[in-house]
C-alpha cells in the first residue's frame, strides 16, 4: 500500500525516483525500494514525504483513504471569504451609522484596520464553535 501511494504521489508531481531522492538525501534506488515494498523509509523520511507531497502520514501508510486532515471544525476558504464579508459590511454599517469615535476622537484607520481584524476573528470563532457544536458525533475528533 505505501510503495503504490507514494508512487502515485511522485507521479502527479512529475519527479523521478532521483528529484524524490534528492530532496529527502536518498538515493533514487531507496525510493525504487520503498515503491515496490521492499523496504519502508525510517518514521523522519515518511514525515518528510508527508510534507512534500501535503498529505497526512496516515494516508501515506495505507491506515486512512483521506489525503489531507481536516477537522470537522476548521473553516474552509470559502466560509473565511464571506467571514471577511460579512465584517467589512458591518464595519462599513458602524462607520456609516454614526462616527467612529475612541474618547472623542475620530478613529484613524490603523485603529478601524483593528476592528476589522478583531470583529473578523471573533466571527472565525463563533463560526468554528458552531460547527464544533452541531456537527454529529461520529465526525467529531
């Protein structure tokens, strides 16, 4: 199972068994061998592999089908976007409702620039949490 994935993977990358053995200080045989199952690289190569190729360690050894870990809770770029939106409506909301003031003063951009980073984490969080909470047992960690 590991020699046919990480073949695979190599593939798709277009890299010879010698560009694989270069970047991990191996020699393209070595990668020959652990392709075809003969041997299996030490746990630091496999970490190694795992990050070249971006995939999880467990799918390099055959124990998950999934090629990257995401948490059930994590955010895809598409719910971080509208987040993003949703913030620079509500800060265009609050700066057009009234003056932004801090003790008087108008706020100066590097200060609003703050409240959006602030209202878009907080937002992040809220979002996380929700998945966190109403997502079925079975997908959790």
């Amino acid at each position: 199972m590991f020699g046919s994935r990480l073949k695979d993977l190599r593939n798709e990358r277009k890299l010879t068994q010698d560009d694989l053995g270069k970047l991990l200080n191996v020699s393209g045989k070595t990668i020959g061998t652990w392709e075809r199952d003969s041997r299996q690289p030490n746990i630091e190569s496999i970490n190694k592999l795992a990050t070249i190729f971006g995939v999880t360690t467990d799918y390099l050894l055959g124990n998950s089908d999934e090629k990257k870990s995401q948490k059930y809770y994590e955010l895809s770029d598409k719910e971080k976007n509208d987040i993003a939106i949703q913030a620079e409506r509500l800060m265009e909301g609050i700066e057009s409702g009234h003056n932004l003031n801090f003790y008087g003063e108008p706020a100066t951009k590097e200060q609003k620039d703050r409240i959006l980073i602030a209202v878009k984490t907080a937002m992040e969080m809220n979002k996380m949490e929700a998945k966190r909470k109403f997502t079925p047992k079975k997908h959790r960690d």
